[in-house]
C-alpha cells in the first residue's frame, strides 16, 4: 500500500505487515528482506517507510505491570501516548516528557528520542527510560539499559529504528497532583526579547513559542511565548477543584478535505499570524491561567488530519537545533530567508534545549531548536537546502524525525557521534543493515 509520514512526502509503495506478538518477529527476519519498524506515522519523512516491508507495531499495544511506588510503567513498543495519558492521568501520574501530539507510540518516541517543551530541565523521553527489548537481525531479542548492552541503548535512543526492532520498555512516569497547567502568555516585539524571554524563564518547567515567520526588519522573530507549570490540587479555583485529574472531552474538529494550495500564499499566512500575533498580546495582558495539560501540550490533536491544510503535495517539517552561541545569529538567518523567501507557514515553533543525551545521534544540543512548516511547491527542495546551509554554517543539526531533503553530508557534519552509531548499528543489525528505511537509504546510513 501507499504510505507515508505526517508531511505527506515521501509517498511510498510499501509491502505493510502488522506484528502482533513478538514470537511472529524471527519467520520475518528469516525472509532476508531488509524491513523498519512503524509506530503511528507521525514522523514526517520517510523515517518509518521501506518498500521491503514495513513492520506496523500498532498491534503490539499491551501494558502489563506498573509501579505505583516508582512509577515504572513495563509496555510495549506500540503503546499509544494517548493511551498512557488516558489510563494514568486520573491516577495521579504523567510521562515525564511528552512531545507535541499525544499520537506517537512508545517504540516510535524512543526511535526519535523525543523531546518537548521541558528539554532545557529534564532532557528528551529517551532519559526516562529504564531499558528497553530489543530484536536483533538474528532474532534475538537482547535486554538493552545503561548496565546492560549499553552501547546499543545509546545507539537505540534517537537511532530511528536501525538497530532492530524495539519491542518494550520500561519508563518513568512522574506524579502529578492535577490535570491542569498553570500557563502565562507573553508577547515578544523581536528576537532579541524573544530570546530573552526564554532565559528569564529557565526556572519554568515547560516554555515554547510560536514564532512568526513573514516578519523582517525590526519585527524579526516577533513571537508568542508560552510558559507553564502543573499546578499543586490546593492552587486550582472551585470550578476545577472537584475532579483535579479528569480527562479533557473526546470531542475533535476534522479537516475535511485538502486545502488548495493557491490559498497557503504569503496574504493569507501573513494575515494568519497577524492576527495570532495580536490575540497573543491580548492574553498575555489576562495573566497565568489554568490550563488543561490536552490544551497546553497537544493543541493541534483537537485538530483531525490538520496535515490536509497544507494541500495534496504535503509538506516538509524544517527543524534544526542550533548551539547556544550560535542560535541568535543563526534563528535569525532562518527567518530571514524564509521571509525573504515568502514560505512562511502557519506553524513556527521555538523551544530552548539542555544539554545534549546519551543517545548516540539523538537530535538536541544545548541551546535553540526552530521548527517550520513548509509546503511543499515549487522551489521548495532549494529553500530547504539554503536552510541546511545556514543551520550547518551555525554549527548546528537538523532532525532526523523530520528531515525529508537533507544532504548525507550535511547530516555526518551534524552528527559527530554518528561513526560510533555506525559501528554499533552494523554488530546488531547485520552487514549490510537489515533494518533500513528510505531516510537511511537516501542519507546512506
């Protein structure tokens, strides 16, 4: 069947096999075919695509023991966040990390090491997971930690699923006392406060910021910054203090059909953020407000199928992460020539990173990451590769997860670790690879 990632591009013709018990795995790896393993397709590109065979996990969704005392959570790799959420939450506990959709499977987190919007205080998913199972090319199924096969659970974390196929872990999940973020709104004229916002609120637990992407001159990076914290149950008002763990309402809105991509022009997008922009600064006067944790952490789950929004040719999602002392001049450069460029999307995010993980091509470094919509037209393949060229200019990476265009080259600048990833990789998985993916093949990997 025709599969693809979120973006849309790549669209593939792949032999689709759902695993549903780990005992199936070897008659598979038998078939000497080369394979990738496929969580819920949220990853952008063609990360989680292979003509060969494309092994859904979404079968593989049991969780079978938790610890209430630790809060150790023992499932399997196709776990759904969502479901962790909707089981968890009214019992007090939270993943300690949770990246933009609750849509992503727990084997699909760990391949993309996940990060969100506490990186710069409590590192990406991958830092809160105790161990994990892993199938290697021969069938075997090897128990990987920081005590045990440690080079290959550094390899594994951020590895894209080219060291086998992730079948459980177990992760630490933190206790929470409501449902509810405390969340404040604050509007920035530039890049500069922008910035500045984001070191003042360092002490915050959870900090992100929709950046506008068409502003130039003296507007450059004008942005809207969010910044919260969950809230202690005696903090909430009387409204919500009654049930302080539900759950938010199922209801959703869908987009019902492509949008035309003559509509996605720099007017619309430009009047788009014009107006976010000033509704920002509006809610930034009513000061912190409770928030549900749905609302705060995965508004554009409320929004079915958002990804027809940018038409039939899909789109590119464009992240890059910068180093501390190069993210001011090179976020700024982005902006530039994607303004200059009249690309800008609907859908510009900044987020400050910690320090780097212990996963061997995990994506965060310490200091910015920028991520940005881009339709994809005509033009859009050299826009890309002008933005690799800034990001790498700035000593910086782009996001495997999202990463559609880049140059082999570009990602071995980018990736220092990636010739010990390499020899990791070639003892599990078999030489050649037998766990391979279109992003590996075009990035030959």
């Amino acid at each position: 069947m025709i599969l693809s990632g979120w973006g849309r591009y790549p669209a593939l013709d792949c032999r689709l096999e759902r695993l549903r018990r780990r005992e199936d795995l070897p008659g598979l790896l038998q078939r000497g075919t080369t394979l990738i393993a496929r969580g819920n397709g949220r990853s952008y590109g063609g990360a989680a695509l292979n003509p060969d065979l494309t092994l859904s996990m979404l079968a593989m969704d049991r969780m079978w023991a938790f610890d209430a005392a630790t809060g150790l959570l023992d499932c399997e790799a196709g776990v759904l966040l969502a479901d962790i959420l909707q089981t968890f939450v009214p019992r007090g506990w939270f993943p300690p990390v949770v990246p933009g959709t609750k849509l992503l499977t727990v084997g699909g987190m760990i391949a993309a090491d996940a990060h969100g919007k506490n990186h710069h205080r409590d590192g990406t998913f991958g830092a809160h997971v105790e161990s994990l199972t892993l199938a290697s090319a021969d069938g075997a199924l090897r128990k990987c930690s920081r005590t045990e096969n440690a080079d290959l659970f550094r390899a594994t974390l951020g590895g894209m699923g080219l060291t086998g196929v992730i079948l459980s872990a177990r992760v630490r999940l933190r206790p929470v006392e409501t449902a509810f973020v405390m969340a404040e709104t604050l509007a920035a004229r530039d890049l500069d406060e922008t910035m500045a916002l984001f070191e003042e609120s360092r002490d915050w637990p959870f900090s992100v910021a929709w950046i506008d992407c068409l502003a130039r001159g003296a507007r450059l990076g004008r942005a809207v910054m969010t910044r919260g914290a969950f809230m202690e149950r005696g903090a909430l008002p009387p409204r919500l203090a009654s049930n302080p763990l539900r759950l938010a309402p199922a209801g959703k809105l869908r987009v019902p059909a492509d949008v035309p991509s003559a509509l996605l022009n720099r007017v619309s997008i430009g009047l788009f953020n014009e107006l976010y922009y000033r509704r920002g600064r509006g809610a930034a006067r009513s000061g912190a407000q409770p928030v549900h944790f749905d609302r705060f952490f995965f508004p554009l789950d409320r929004l079915e199928a958002w990804n027809r929004l940018y038409g039939r040719r899909g789109f590119v999602q464009y992240q890059c992460a910068l180093p501390k002392g190069e993210s001011a001049a090179g976020v700024a450069a982005l902006l530039e020539r994607v303004a200059a460029a009249g690309r800008g999307s609907f859908l510009g995010v900044l987020k400050l990173f910690g320090p780097a993980g212990e996963g061997l091509i995990s994506f965060p470094m310490e200091g910015y990451t920028l991520s940005l919509d881009v339709p994809r037209r005509h033009g859009t393949a050299a826009l890309l590769g002008e933005l690799d060229d800034i990001t790498h200019r700035h000593g910086g990476r782009v996001y495997l997860a999202k990463d559609a265009c880049c140059a082999p080259e570009r990602v071995r600048e980018g990736y220092p670790r990636l010739g010990a990833f390499e020899a990791v990789r070639a003892e599990a998985a078999g030489a050649p690879p037998r766990f391979a993916s279109e992003l590996s093949r075009r990035l030959t990997l």
